[in-house]
C-alpha cells in the first residue's frame, strides 16, 4: 500500500468500460489504488459510453464521468448525447474535436460536432476534452471562432513544442499519456519537458497505449504511475513533484475535492 508521502496519481482520462480493461473495471480500479491512484475521469465517447461513464462515476466515489463524442463518432450527432449534460456526476464534455487521420466520420461532420460541443462547454461553463489527430489548424481555428472553454484540456497530446506554445498561448492544459514513454516520442517528450508543471495533466486513455515496459498490452489506470514517473525522468524533477502537481492540476479542472 502507497505511504502516506508517496506519490498520489489521478488518471485524467480512462475508459473503464471497455471490454479490454484488464480484469474489468471494478479489478482495474482496485489495483490502480493499490498503485496510488486516487481519482479516475472516466471519459465518454458516443451515448453507450457516456452512459457507462456515468454509470461506473454513480457506484465509485473516486470516479467522475464526461459525456461527449468523439470525432469517429460524430456522424451520430450532438443530439445523441445532448440530454446526459445534465446528469449529475459529469465534470466535463468530451472526449470532443478531429481526427482527421482515420475520418471515420465526415470532416464537415465532426467540425459541426467540435462545434456544438465547445459550445455546451461554454454554455454550461464545463471543462471541454479535446481529441486531436493530424488536424491541429482545423482544431484551433474551430476553438479561436467558438471560444476556448476556460478549462480546456488537449487529451494524449501528440505533438511538439511548437503545438504546445499554441495551447499554452489558449490558457489551455495539456495532458500526457504513455506515448511519452516511446524512444521514437522525440518530439513529444520535448514538449513534456517544456510544459509548465502547473498546466500538465498525465492520464493511460487506458485501455488503449500501455506505457513502455507494458507496451503492447491493455493498459490500465494503475500505469498512471509510469507515466508521470517518466516524466518526471525527462524532467529531472521529482515523481512527488509531478504527481501533486497533476493531481492539483486535474482536481482543479474537472472541480474534484
């Protein structure tokens, strides 16, 4: 068991729900706390997901839940999930924005679904989760025209220095996931050594992109823990250093006590 002066991780962004968590959700939940993990953001991807989210957020007191759709999803339509806004444990909208390297929905498509997301956000004054793939000008550009949520958060951030300026120059968070652990992550781990510590956020997107030494496998909320631990190595900082501050970090955009 984690002392009381070791490090204390939150995952900002899993997926629970999914059929690949290992041992289900309930057994991933448990080995993440025996990990030091004591918070989850359980992040919905279309209306059975969102759903999900709320579902698993409604039995655990240490997990919240999002409702959004994501861009392979958006040819559903915001109005799938419009009605989950209001359910009770929801601390954001998203996962929300473009993908533009699969298009599994129509690009005209998903940019009226970032749309009418960052504008629920704005409405309803809720952090806005950001999924982003090989379309950062078209993101900015539908983010600058709708208006940058006062919480926002770029999710698995992919790209280098130079996209993270562009965030930062937003007022937005950035948050890391196992892909930072890659040898070929150059770039990326550049960036994760230039953010400011109080404006990063670590998540796994469990069950998808395990962290090096358990790339290849579902991933799971307990490999939190090696995420912010290699950044942390990037950084020359302290593991303790990282994980309070991501931790405050996340509590203070999603409203966590």
């Amino acid at each position: 068991m984690t002392g009381r002066f070791e490090p204390r991780w939150i995952d900002s962004h899993c997926h629970i729900y999914d059929e690949r968590t290992p041992g289900g959700a309930n057994a991933a939940l448990d080995a993440a706390r025996q990990a030091g993990v004591e918070g989850f953001v359980v992040v919905g991807c279309d209306r059975a997901s969102s759903l999900s989210a709320i579902a698993a957020a409604n039995s655990h007191d240490d997990v919240v839940a999002t409702v959004g759709l994501h861009p392979h999803d958006a040819r559903h339509g915001v109005d799938s999930i419009r009605d989950l806004v209001d359910e009770a444990n929801i601390v954001a909208i998203g996962e929300a924005g473009l993908d533009y390297h699969y298009d599994n929905s129509p690009r005209d498509e998903q940019r009226v679904a970032f749309e009418e997301q960052i504008a629920i956000a704005n409405d309803r004054n809720l952090p806005l989760v950001i999924h982003t793939r090989d379309a950062w000008d078209d993101t900015f550009d539908v983010l600058d025209a709708v208006g940058v949520p006062a919480k926002t958060v770029f999710h698995c951030f992919t790209g280098g220095p130079a996209e993270l300026e562009r965030c930062l120059e937003r007022g937005t968070y950035v948050s890391f996931s196992g892909i930072v652990t890659f040898p070929s992550a150059v770039d990326l781990q550049a960036a994760a050594i230039a953010c400011p510590l109080d404006r990063m956020l670590v998540e796994t997107d469990s069950p998808y992109l395990a962290p090096v030494p358990f790339r290849g496998k579902p991933n799971q909320p307990a490999h939190v823990a090696t995420v912010g631990t290699a950044i942390a190595d990037l950084r020359n900082e302290s593991v303790l250093a990282v994980a309070t501050a991501t931790s405050a970090n996340t509590r203070s955009v999603f409203g966590l006590t």
